[in-house]
C-alpha cells in the first residue's frame, strides 16, 4: 500500500494556475476587451487568472504585451474626469441640498473626490454614486438612493 501511495504522489503533476497576459500594449485609462487578453498556464502571485476579471475595467497603468495583467494595475472605469462640472449633493433627513461643483480628479463609482463647489469656491470631499454625482455629509456612507433626483 505504502508503494502504490508513493508511485502515485510520484506521478501526480500539480495543478495548473492560469495567468492572465496582455496581447498587445493596453494604455493606462483603455477599457479591457476580451481581445486584449490572453489565458496563459502558470502561477504567477497577485494576477488575476481569468478573462472576466478584467473585462471592461480600465487599465490604470501602460500594460505591456506578454506582461501579466496584475489585480492592481486594472479598476472600474471612470464616471467623472478631472474638470468636469458634476452635481454635488447633500441629504440629511428630509433636508436635500444639490449644486454644481468641478472635480479635482478622475474618480469611479464608489471612489472618494474632492471636488471644488461653484457657488462658494470651497473645497469639500465626497464620495461618488452610480450616477457620477458626489455625496458628501452622512449620505456619503450610506449610498442613498436619489432616483428621483
């Protein structure tokens, strides 16, 4: 029996990790297509392992071709770009507050930034919503729901 385990241990091959490379160089902010990426067998630490990972987010670095495609070097695409005019708002309770601000950075959903209100030229921070408009105050935690809005 002790042969028989040993020749099988032998014989056993390791399981093979996938790696996910780039086909071509993918500019930093390049949305992710399936054509930019290729399955490639081997382990290497902190890369992502499959296609669907890292469809249609955005590159936030130059991906270079053949390089793995690393977990941190890809996120959600950006809702807001630098200078762009977005809605600021502020909820508490039945109070709604809502004026134009210009952000001071790119930002996805979910992303903290810090945006320049155009009324007050005062520099407040906020998270971002579905919607690309920032929340700022107690309702920036909670991610409240202004369909209505």
């Amino acid at each position: 029996m002790r042969v028989f385990l040993a020749l099988l241990i032998a014989c056993a091959t390791p399981a093979a990790a996938d790696t996910l490379v780039a086909k071509r160089m993918i500019p930093a902010r390049a949305i992710l297509t399936a054509a930019d990426m290729a399955v490639q067998g081997g382990e290497v630490p902190g890369t992502l392992a499959h296609p669907d990972e890292a469809l249609g987010m955005e590159a936030r670095v130059v991906i270079y071709p053949g390089r793995p495609i690393m977990a941190g070097d890809v996120g959600a695409p950006a809702l807001i770009e630098r200078n762009e005019v977005v809605t600021l708002v502020y909820k508490r309770g039945s109070l709604l507050i809502a004026t134009e601000a210009r952000a001071l950075g790119r930002a996805a959903e979910g992303d903290m930034l810090r945006v320049m209100n155009l009324s007050s030229r005062s520099t407040v921070t906020g998270r971002v919503d579905k919607r690309g408009r920032v929340l700022v105050g107690p309702s920036q935690d909670m991610m409240i729901d202004l369909e209505d809005f």
